[in-house]
C-alpha cells in the first residue's frame, strides 16, 4: 500500500464520507438526490465544539475524584465520584444522538 497504513488511507475516506459522493437516493416523487448532499446537510446543524458544558463538567469530575482519591484520601468518594464523567458523557451522547435522529426525520 505505498508504504501508506491503513488509518492513513481508509479512516480520512470513511470521516469525509468520500464513499457516498456518488450514490443517488430515489425520492417520493421519483427524483434522485446525491447523498453526499443529505448528509452535509445533516452535518451542518451538529454542534462539533470541542469544550463544551459537559465535556467541562466531566473534567472537573476527574479532578474532583482525584482530590477526594489521593489528596483527602478518602478513596470511596472518590471512586463514587469517579463514575460521574462516564455517566455525564453517556448521558449527553444519548441527548445528541436523539437530537440528530429528530434532525434525520425532520428532513424526510
């Protein structure tokens, strides 16, 4: 593969979704729409901030575990505390996920 990896050659084809710029899609009305456009479009309205509230939050769960593990030494709470980002992180993809499915159906 020209000395190239395989994260070099398929994962920047599979991000830029390069496999769907010429697959058509049949609507109701018997037109075809370029797929590659749909998805775009659907991207567009996904919010891709790095440092958002939550992503915060988690962090400060990280350290606020840490604190109460090494510095308090109180390694229950810090353990209990530790589950936190996890579930901050689980439970903002859920909403994101919901939020991008009510988009796709908006869009139909």
């Amino acid at each position: 593969m020209n000395g190239m990896s395989c994260r070099e050659t398929i994962l920047p084809d599979i991000l830029n979704c390069r496999h769907l710029c010429h697959e058509k899609r049949f609507t109701s009305t018997g037109s075809t729409t370029n797929v590659s456009d749909t998805t775009e479009e659907s991207v567009r309205g996904i919010d891709t901030e790095g440092l958002s509230p939550v992503v915060l939050a988690s962090a400060g769960s990280v350290a606020l575990a840490l604190y109460f593990y090494y510095v308090r030494g109180n390694k229950q709470r810090g353990q209990f505390v530790g589950f936190w980002p996890v579930t901050i992180l689980a439970m903002a993809s859920y909403f994101k996920l919901e939020e991008i499915k009510q988009m796709l159906a908006d869009d139909e």
